[in-house]
C-alpha cells in the first residue's frame, strides 16, 4: 500500500510559469518534508512542518513556497520557474517523538522539468 | 549542516563480497544517523539508523558503524547481491532537532554478477 504519494509523477513546465506539486500520506505523521533533487547529487532540504509549524531553510529560495491544509496533504509550489529548478522533488514523512526511529518515509518523487 | 556531492563516487564489488561504504558528516553535535539506499528514479528507503550514544549497530546483513571523534560513518554489507545496487546516503538531524535531516554525498554501488 502506498504511505507517501506523490502528484504528479513527472511535471514540465514552462520557464516562469508557476506549478504546483503534491504529497499525500496515509502515515498519520506529523512531520513533512520537502527535498530537492538534481541529477547525481544529495537530497536538499528546502522546508518542512512539524504539524502546522513552517520550518524554511536559510537558503531556500523565496522562489519556493508551501502549503499544508492538513495532516495528510502537503503542497510545493515553485513561483516563477527556473531552468536552473529542474530536478526530482521528493517529499518525506517522519513521526516525531516517542518512537526509537525517526525514520523518514519517501515517496516516489516528482521529476520537474523546465522549457 | 549540509554536504552536497557533486559527483558520485563509485564502489564496484563482486556478488558475495563485503561492501564497505563511508561517509563523513559535519556537525559533531548531530545525535541521530541514518543510512539511505536509493535507487535509479525512486526516493531513498531506509536501511538502518544510529543513535550517537552507540557505536556500532547491526540489521539483517548491514551494519553501521559510528566514529564519533573522526565524524565518520560506515556502512557494511555482508554478502552483496546484484539487488543492492543503489546510491547509498548517510544522513545527520540536525543539533537537538531530529526533525531536520541532511544528507551526506552519496556512493553508488554496482555489484557485479
């Protein structure tokens, strides 16, 4: 059964054009992530949420911004496009507190391409 | 907190060897490790993770061992199988904050047949 999904698989869009991706869990956790991908390099944290609290990194793009309506769904969206922004967005879950693990869970990542 | 690898480097090993892999962190108040098996167009999947108060930790055909005064990680797998190719990440919480996580340059492993 899929814990943390991902919409849309693969996204292009156009240079300045905004988009918009989705993460979806069925975890009940109360921490998400959202992490950048580019091609043979390590994940970058851009923010996440521990419950309804935003936590940006200092150097995240204003570019980057994001959304969580509630505990199951979180949102990326990505302004004004860059070619430079093409890369796989993943999204990670992890329950915070009380367990021995603070295991992250990913799901498939979104691969964004930028024309 | 952060490293980024540009390039990977790589481990090539033969089907039922060892596989040694290391890693180098950054922050010496990190409390909590994790290593990472990432495979070609999916996201990373936990393999084992390490408490700082520990020094070594095993699972099903992995350890982990942690070296604290060098800030150094390794992970060992016993047996290598063709399935175990991926890119492997170490990852580090942040100080006093195990909701933060940052990962370490990856290494890609190729197991030959």
């Amino acid at each position: 059964d899929a814990m943390v999904i991902q919409n849309p698989r693969y996204q292009v869009t156009q240079f300045g054009k905004p988009v918009t991706l989705s993460c979806s869990q069925t975890l009940n956790h109360n921490v998400m992530y959202w992490y950048q991908q580019k091609s043979s390099q390590a994940p970058k944290l851009l923010f996440h949420y521990y419950d309804k609290d935003f936590n940006n990194e200092a150097d995240t793009p204003d570019n980057f911004q994001s959304r969580r309506p509630n505990t199951s769904f979180c949102f990326l969206d990505i302004r004004s496009p860059g070619l430079g922004d093409a890369a796989m967005y993943l999204c990670a879950t992890s329950r915070e507190g009380g367990a021995a693990s603070y295991e992250q869970y990913f799901g498939p990542g979104t691969r964004l391409t930028v024309t | 907190g952060e490293s980024v690898g540009l390039h990977l480097p790589t481990l090539s090993v033969q089907e039922g060897d060892n596989s040694i892999i290391n890693c180098a962190y950054s922050n010496s108040a990190s409390d909590y490790f994790i290593w990472y098996k990432q495979e070609s167009g999916k996201g990373p999947q936990f393999i084992i993770d390490i408490r700082s108060n520990m020094d070594k930790r095993q699972g099903q055909r992995v350890t982990v061992l942690l070296n604290k005064t060098v800030k150094h990680l390794s992970l060992q797998i016993a047996a290598t199988q063709p399935g175990d190719s991926a890119v492997y990440f170490c990852a580090e919480t942040a100080p006093y904050n195990f909701n933060k996580f940052y990962f370490g340059s990856g290494t890609k492993l190729n197991v030959k047949p």
